[in-house]
C-alpha cells in the first residue's frame, strides 16, 4: 500500500484529465481534411449542369411571358429592318395597351408553310433557338408596319397611303419604295383586326396579299433592334 507521502506526490488523474487523454491532440488527417473541403466545395463541373438548367428556365419563361428575339428574314421591312437583323419583341406591350399606327408587330402567320417534322428534343431547341433570336422562324411569325385599325378605311393611290382620306406621313420609306405603290382599296378594317404593311412596299406579303391581320395573333410589338452592333437602337 502506498503511504500518504507517495499518494501526494502521485495523485490520481482527475476526471478532466482522462477525457482528454481520450481526444487526439493533432488534427484530423490530409484525406480526412480533403474530404471535408470536398463536401463544402463540390467541384465546379458538379454544378455546371444544375447552372445550365436554370438558364434554360429563365430563358424558357422570359420568351414564353415577356420578351422575345426575332430574326428578321426577308427584306420585306427594309431600310427600317434588314435580312439578319434581330430585334426585341416586347410581349406584353398589348396587354396593358392598344395596337397603334406605325407600330412595328410581329404576328402569327395567317397561312403558316409546311414546317419540317421534328422529334421533341429537336423542336424544344428550334424554339429556345428562334426565341434567342439565333433561328430562323420558317415562316412561322411575320414582322410588318401597322397602318390602320379596326374602323378605319385605308387606301393606296397616287403612290400615297390614305387613312379616312388623309394621307399618311411615311419618312421611313425610300423613293423606290414609294414608287412600287400600285393603288389599292379603298377598304375598311373590320373589329378585331389590323390592317398591316411591310416598309418595302415591292417586295412584301401584307395585307395586300394576305388580308387583315387578327388582333389576337399579334404576339408583340417590336422595339429595339440588337444585332448587328452598328445598328442598335430603338424602332419608333
């Protein structure tokens, strides 16, 4: 038995003491530490595909409510729009307003043509592609000038457009565009509709051509051209 003069100078260890005698003093190991950093950092390519994702939602939802691209593909509208350019199409302009004269409108096409067969990965990405404004729409939407509305008679003659017999101020047209005017009408604009030109007035499918235009298949008026650089800027 060991005296009281050992037992002083060996005392028991306290409960504190052994506890710690339990716990590692050195840190957790190189693979134990890496691990950790790569649960809190996953790497990037992880995340590529949930960011890819969320772009193809926003993008989805932005053509769907709000605004579009369109790629214009004719010269029916030059000089105001040529071929290639690619411009804004505001979607909710005509909710909160009416269609006016001289607006720039896309709208859907009276007698689309045939379209191409495609499976549904193929269309989903003609769509995303032609609501970025890098497809061409195959003729599915139509760009033109809004001239009259419903109630209104429009006539052409004398190279001039009239509008309940006053003539219309025109300053986007050229002289060759003037020229191509042959009469036409007079004609009145029934309810619900629209009565549409293309500012190359030889080299146009309007009205002329394909009648009055249904208010309810204007998608949205165009505002902004945003490609080419050297073009950018508002349509009036």
């Amino acid at each position: 038995m060991a005296s009281a003069d050992e037992r002083r100078r060996d005392p028991e260890p306290s409960a504190l003491e052994r506890l710690l005698e339990l716990v590692p003093l050195e840190g957790p190991g190189e693979a134990e530490a890496e691990g950790r950093r790569k649960k809190e950092h996953p790497p990037l390519i992880r995340e590529v595909p949930v960011l890819v994702l969320i772009s193809l939602v926003v993008a989805l939802v932005i053509k769907s409510l709000l605004v579009q691209a369109f790629f214009i593909p004719s010269s029916s509208m030059e000089p105001t729009l040529m071929p290639g350019d690619r411009v804004l199409v505001n979607k909710l302009a005509y909710r909160f307003g009416d269609v006016g004269r001289g607006d720039v409108v896309v709208f859907e096409n009276p007698d689309p043509a045939f379209l191409p067969d495609r499976n549904i990965l193929g269309s989903v990405f003609h769509w995303l592609g032609e609501g970025l404004g890098f497809a061409q729409p195959e003729d599915e939407d139509l760009i033109k000038r809004v001239i009259g509305v419903a109630g209104e008679t429009v006539e052409i003659r004398d190279r001039t457009v009239y509008v309940d017999g006053q003539p219309l101020g025109e300053p986007y047209l050229t002289r060759d565009a003037r020229a191509a005017m042959g009469d036409y009408g007079p004609v009145t604009v029934p309810e619900g509709m629209l009565f549409v030109l293309g500012d190359n007035r030889g080299n146009s499918a309007d009205s002329r051509a394909i009648g009055f235009v249904p208010e309810d298949r204007v998608v949205g008026r165009a505002f902004v051209i945003i490609w080419p650089p050297s073009d950018v800027g508002g349509l009036g």
